[in-house]
C-alpha cells in the first residue's frame, strides 16, 4: 500500500476505506476454537476482577516515570 500523503487522493481514499471495511470483518470473526476458549474461560469463573490499585493504561508512562524517578532518588540517598 503506498505511503498516505498529507492530502489523500481519492484513490488513497478508495484503499484506506477498503482496508478498514476488511479489518472490521475480520474483527467480527468467530471460530468454533473462540467459541470454546470463551465457554471454557466463563466455566473458570469469566474474566477476573480489576486491581484497584493498577492505574489506568493511560497514566501508565507517568506512573512508570515516577517509580523511575523514586527509585533513582532512593538510590543516590543510600549511596551517600
């Protein structure tokens, strides 16, 4: 697929259009191999519970640049 410019053409249109209708098809996809794993996982008890105490992925890169930061800080005052 060529590389999208800035303002697409109608043909980069048509492609980019006919890419996302495939992709949704695909993603809509059942197997009989989906269909037992979803009914052996809900025998299992489904899906288990959120930690509350895990952010959210989107406050996951400053949450990890904090505990970065803490534990270099830690560091340096135990060094010295």
């Amino acid at each position: 697929m060529p590389v999208m410019s800035v303002t697409p053409t109608p043909e980069e249109r048509i492609i980019a259009a006919a890419a996302a209708m495939l992709g949704r098809k695909g993603g809509l996809a059942k197997s009989a191999k989906k269909t037992h794993a979803v009914r052996a996982n809900g025998k299992k008890g489904g899906r288990p519970p959120q930690d509350p105490n895990t952010p959210a992925p989107s406050k996951m890169a400053e949450y990890q640049r904090r505990h970065r930061a803490r534990v270099k800080a830690a560091k340096k005052a135990k060094a010295k």
